[in-house]
C-alpha cells in the first residue's frame, strides 16, 4: 500500500523549496552578473596595463638591457595580476619565458610589440590572473548558502509550531464528523468554527449527510417497486431502440438514394450532350490522323535533307505508338538514363532532347536517331515531332473517354433503376479492365507503377456495370497512393479459383484506417477530402458483385491495401483459347 504523504507537510517542503530555488537563481543571476563585469573590466584593465608595460620595455629593449628587461618581468610577476610572461628581442631572442601555469578562464592573453620610431625591438606576451574573479564567486556561494539555511531554519520554525499546530485544532472536528457519516450517522451535524472558509466545507458536508439520508429513505421505498419494472422494460427499450435505429438509418439511406435517383435523369442528360460532342470530335481527330497516313504527315515537314530525315523517322516511328495509349511508367528515371547516354555521346541539349523521345515514347529507338543528334537544329525537329504525337494521342484519350463517360452514365441508370438491367452475357475481364486504365492515364502516369497478370478469363455479366466495380477500385487505390507516399505501385491480377474467377487488385498506397473498415461499404461513409467522392463508389460495387453472384472483400495494413473480387466464370465454351493468358510489368493497354 502507498505510503499517503501530509498536506501540511508538503505545504512546508513546497514553501522551502520555492525560497531555496528563488534565492539560488537570484545568486547565480548575481554571480553571471558580478563575474561578466569584473571580466570586462579586468580586460579592460589588462590592454591598459599591457599598454604601460609595452612603454616600459621600450629603453631595455632598445639599449639591448637584457637584464634589466628580466628584472621588470620578475617585478611583473609578483605583483599577482599577471600570472605569466614570453618576452623576446628582436636583438637577443626570447628573454624571459614564464607562461602561466593554468591559463585564465576569463581574460583572454594579451600580445604587443614594442616599437620605437617604426623599428620592431621586440615582442610581449602577457597572461593575466583571475583570481578576483574566483575569489568573488566563492564568497557569493558560501553566501548563498548561509541565507539558504537560514531561511529553511526559518521556514521550519514557523510552520512546525506556529501554522501547522494552529490549522490541525481546526481539523480535529471535520475529522470525527466525517468519521460519523463514515459509520452511517447522518443526523449528526458538526458544528461550525471561526473560520469562514472551513465553516464553507463544513457546511458543504452537513449538507451531503442530510441528502444522503433523504435518499436513503427514498430509495428503500422505490427498490422493491422498481426492480420487477426495470426487467420488464429493459429488454422492451432494447428492442425498441435498435428497431428505431434501423429504421432511422434506412429512411436516411432512403431519402438520400432517392434524391440521387430523381436527380440521375437530369444529370445523365446534361452529361450526354457534351459527351456526344466530345465522343464525335475526338473520333473526328482520330479519323483525320489515321486516314492521312504517316507519310502525308511527313511529307509537311519543312526541313531539308538531315533534319527532315530526323522528322520523318521520328514521326514514322511514334506515330504508330499512339493507339496503343502508353503508360509512361517510370518516365523519371527513364529520361535521367537517356540523359546520361546523351552526356556521355556528347549530344547538344541532353536533357531536352531525353524529354522529348521519352514523352513520344521511343527513347527505346535511340540508336536509330542518333546520327541526327548531333545537329543542333535536332531540337527544334523534336520539338515539333513531340507536338504532332502529342496532339495525336490526346485525340485517341478524349474519343476513349467519351465514349467510357457514355458507358457510365449508362450504368448510372442501370444502377438505380435495376428494372433496365439486361443479360449477362461472357464478358472479357481483361477488356473492361484495360478500358478503365485508358481512362486513367493521366492519374496512373504520374508516380504509379502498373503490373498486370492476366489470364485472359471472361465472366458472365454486364459489361459496364462490372467496368464501374473496376473503375472506383482502381481509382481508390490510385488516389490512396496521390494521399499518402506520392509514388507506389499497383498490381491486378486475374486467376481461376475452385471454377470462378479471381481478380485482385493491390496497392501500396497509405492503407484504410483501422477504425473504419467496419464503415467502408456503408452508402455515404467515405475518408476522402470534400469534393472527392460521396462515400457510394465501393457500397456500388458490392451491389452490382453480389447481383452478378460474386463476393468481394479487403485486407490492409500501413502501406499495402488489397481488394479481392470473386465471380462465377463463363462457361468453358465462351473462354478464349490458350495464348491469351500473358504476364505484363509494362503499363500499356493492348
């Protein structure tokens, strides 16, 4: 059992030590004080006597008077200001040497020459004592120390016999009353003191006996009645209670879902129109690269032999790339290799020149291009050429875009009128899910690295509503890498299990919180800023997954979060031949 400590006791050690430490800081302010200004002025004092001591050697050293030299620097060193002295001549040497035996703590050593009429006679070197110094310092903390004792003698004194006697009468009576009440006395009151704020405790606990025995009474009259009551009406509030909470959240669920299903129309036509003219333009712009051909392309450049050969190679090369909408997956370190090459070929504008095939895509082809490289026109060629590329895959994303925001809006409808829902048909995971990385290219090329496994399996399902299920895992995990490590990697993989199929998709982005797991499939619960989702993206999913007779499920920890998707697989006749299961680190769509 603790030991309990006395108040009053502790009242008087706290008052000791407050005294003690307040006379200590004013000391050692006093000493830091009293010690900086003896220091200033004993170096003060020392250039001056170095001064003196300078014209003073000055007729010795300039009659070449060694001995008469010594005989001052004795005097000097007896005098007990300077505890060292190194005195030479520019005629004889060094005359003296005494350096102090423990050099000052305070005041710095002084140095001079001594001169007469522009000529050097010769050097002192004086080290001054700082005895005072000490001397003070030590008076200060014998002092401290007296005043130290007195006051805890005093403190002693006062509050053993004077205070602590007189305030523990006073205590005497609150101590038995309150051992009274201890004992179950309640109708015993203490009597009041002469002490104002004592009689306001004592009135506070004679007021506590008389409500407790009020209670009391009370409560022996209400127990028999209350407890037959209590059984009854505990097991009804449960029950009433958890009916009115699951009433409480479906009605919210209720009136959300329906305010999103009122508004699902409007908004699907509000995003049809500009889809349809985006789908329509991006496909013009695919259509107008692709019939021109390469060559009618090439055939604009304004070059001349050399650098329209670097054009055309460059364009006749990339150009064919562009459908295939590349994922620039490490495109960092990939332009700081080339850059490197380039420095090490002594190509004019590395750096520029390493953008620019990366971003086309074609640093792989480099070899190729390198003759042309050395031209300093190289860069403006390049330049144009990543322009042409560039316009020509932005036009490949929009066409795909659009027509993926079509196929959304779509599944929109489907999802909240389950009325419209059509067959289920093979469909082909591989595509749905390539259709959603097209998508997010621009999300996934910035800081995220993309392996894929496929096993070329199809599914019995719709298509799109499926593509939803893929879009928001992907793009979940895609933003759980933006919100945490900045970079990472993601990897989905599709696999045959027990006669279903198994897609996973992983990431090593921050992880779910585990305080909220339990939560992440409820409609409207969502960890994202405001603006970036309404908490229904994964609640849609598990609905369209359990309509298609699928299961879904998570694992995660810091820095690694797994989503686990299973469905039924298409019958054997609908599944593709062998040849199309492959195993891909690249970050491209087929």
């Amino acid at each position: 059992m603790k030991r309990s400590r006395g108040l009053l006791s502790d009242a008087q050690r706290m008052t000791i030590l407050v005294s003690a430490a307040i006379i200590v800081a004013f000391e050692i302010v006093t000493i830091l004080f009293m010690t900086n200004a003896m220091t200033d002025d004993l170096i003060r004092s020392s250039r001056t006597v170095a001064d003196e001591i300078e014209v003073i050697l000055e007729d010795p050293l300039y009659n070449i008077d060694d001995d008469q030299a010594r005989r001052i620097a004795e005097v000097l060193l007896s005098s007990g200001r300077i505890s060292g002295i190194v005195l030479n001549s520019s005629a004889t040497g060094e005359i003296v040497s005494r350096p102090a035996s423990v050099p000052s703590r305070y005041i710095p050593p002084v140095h001079r020459l001594v001169e007469r009429e522009g000529l050097v006679l010769g050097e002192v070197y004086l080290e001054f004592s700082d005895a005072e110094i000490r001397g003070m310092r030590f008076r200060f903390v014998v002092l401290a120390l007296v005043i130290i004792g007195a006051v805890v003698l005093a403190n002693l004194v006062a509050t053993r016999f004077l205070i602590i006697k007189k305030i523990s009468r006073e205590f005497v009576p609150i101590r038995q009353g309150i051992d009274e009440i201890s004992r179950g006395n309640y109708g015993k009151p203490i009597e009041l003191g002469p002490y104002h704020d004592l009689n306001s405790l004592i009135v506070l606990i004679n007021n506590m006996a008389r409500h407790i025995l009020e209670k009391n009474a009370q409560l022996t009259e209400a127990k028999e009645s209350l407890e037959e009551r209590v059984v009854e009406r505990t097991g009804e509030l449960q029950r009433s209670l958890q009916e009115l909470e699951n009433a409480q959240s479906r009605l919210v669920e209720s009136e959300r879902l329906s305010a999103l299903g009122k508004l699902s129309a409007g908004i699907a036509h509000e995003l049809n129109t500009p889809l349809a003219a985006i789908s329509s333009s991006g496909g013009a712009l695919v259509r107008y690269f692709d019939s021109r051909q390469t060559n009618d392309v090439i055939l604009e450049n304004p070059w001349s032999s050399g650098m329209g050969d670097l054009y055309s190679r460059l364009l006749q090369t990339a150009l064919p790339r562009c459908g295939e909408l590349v994922f620039s997956q490490g495109a960092r370190a990939r332009k700081g290799n080339l850059r490197v090459f380039l420095e090490q070929e002594r190509v004019p504008h590395p750096g520029e020149t390493a953008d620019f095939l990366v971003e086309m895509e074609i640093d792989d082809e480099v070899e190729q291009f390198l003759p042309f490289l050395y031209d300093p026109r190289s860069g403006e060629v390049l330049r144009r050429a990543a322009a042409l590329v560039g316009a020509r895959r932005t036009a490949q994303v929009v066409a795909v875009a659009a027509e993926k925001g079509e196929k959304v809006v779509a599944a929109l409808r489907t999802y909240l009128h389950p009325e419209s829902e059509g067959k289920h048909l093979p469909v082909s995971l591989e595509a749905g899910i390539e259709s959603v990385l097209t998508i997010l290219y621009n999300r996934i090329k910035r800081g995220v690295r993309l392996h894929r496994n496929f096993a070329g399996l199809r599914v019995l399902g719709a298509a799109d509503q499926l593509g939803q299920v893929w879009m928001n895992l992907i793009l979940n995990a895609v933003q759980a890498i933006e919100s945490g490590p900045g970079e990472g990697e993601i990897v989905i993989t599709t696999e045959r299990e027990n006669g279903d199929v198994r897609v996973t998709i992983e990431d090593s982005g921050s992880g779910i919180p585990a305080e909220v797991k339990d939560r992440i499939f409820d409609p409207f619960f969502t960890t994202k800023e405001h603006g970036e989702g309404i908490g229904l993206g994964l609640e849609i999913c598990r609905t369209i997954i359990t309509k298609h007779q699928g299961t879904i499920w998570f694992s995660s920890e810091p820095g690694k979060t797994r989503f686990v998707v299973v469905l039924p697989a298409a019958p054997e006749q609908d599944i593709p031949p062998e040849g199309l299961t492959r195993q891909e680190d690249q970050n491209k769509p087929d």
